[in-house]
C-alpha cells in the first residue's frame, strides 16, 4: 500500500487471553496503558493422537507467547479506539529511532497479529 493508506485504518485485538508481565516501562499518559509487557496465553489445539501424546508428556495446554516491549506496547494501543495513524504517532514519539521507520514496523507488527489470529485490522468506517 503507498504511505498514508493505512492512517484510517483501526487495528483492534480478538477475544484471546493474555496478562501483563514485570514492571511498567515507558509509555504515554493514556488511561488503560501500562507499558508492562505482554504475554498471550493461546490455547493449544490438539488432534485425537497429539491429546494422548500431551496426557502422557504431562504437556502444558496453553503457550505463553512473551512480546517485545514495542510489540507489547501495540498490543496495549490497539483497543479498536485508535486508528493506524494515531498509533503510529504514539509509538514514534516513545521509542524514536528503536521503531523507525514507524509506519512500516507498525505494520509488520500488526501482520504477526493477523497470522497468530489475535487481531484484525478494520477498514475506515467511510469504506465499511
């Protein structure tokens, strides 16, 4: 997509568990955002087979996927409040030049999302 595309677009997290790990870090002054890091939990889907295997193993039944802090502090942004445009904002002014360029990691980011099935990203509500 060429740059600017994506500025209404609003990425929003699926029903999935997850919890905060460790201490707050940076973040803005955002009601709800902690800056803590974020670990999923993502449950495991097991075939007839793999279910005998994992009751034998004594296998967890939940992964526990950490983030990196930037991914972590997207993760915490994208409340279906905030367009791309406003996410990349924030995320700019708190990590500079460890995000840079912001748009694209923004969006590279939001793809691990989609392909692990945690989020999705909804189009402009003029386009809807």
């Amino acid at each position: 997509m060429i740059d600017g595309e994506w500025d209404d677009f609003v990425p929003i997290r699926l029903p999935v568990d997850w919890e905060y790990r460790g201490e707050a870090g940076i973040h803005p002054e955002i009601e709800g955002i902690t800056g803590k890091e974020v670990v999923l939990l993502i449950e495991k889907r097991f075939t007839r087979f793999e279910k005998i295997l994992a009751k034998i193993l004594r296998a967890p039944k939940v992964v526990r996927r950490s983030m990196h802090y930037t991914q972590s502090m997207l993760w915490e942004l994208i409340d279906g409040e905030r367009n791309f445009a406003e996410i990349c904002q924030i995320m700019d002014s708190l990590y500079h030049e460890d995000i840079a360029p912001v748009n694209d990691r923004i969006k590279a980011y939001l793809e691990v999302f989609v392909r692990l099935n945690v989020a999705t990203v909804l189009k402009p509500r003029e386009e809807e």
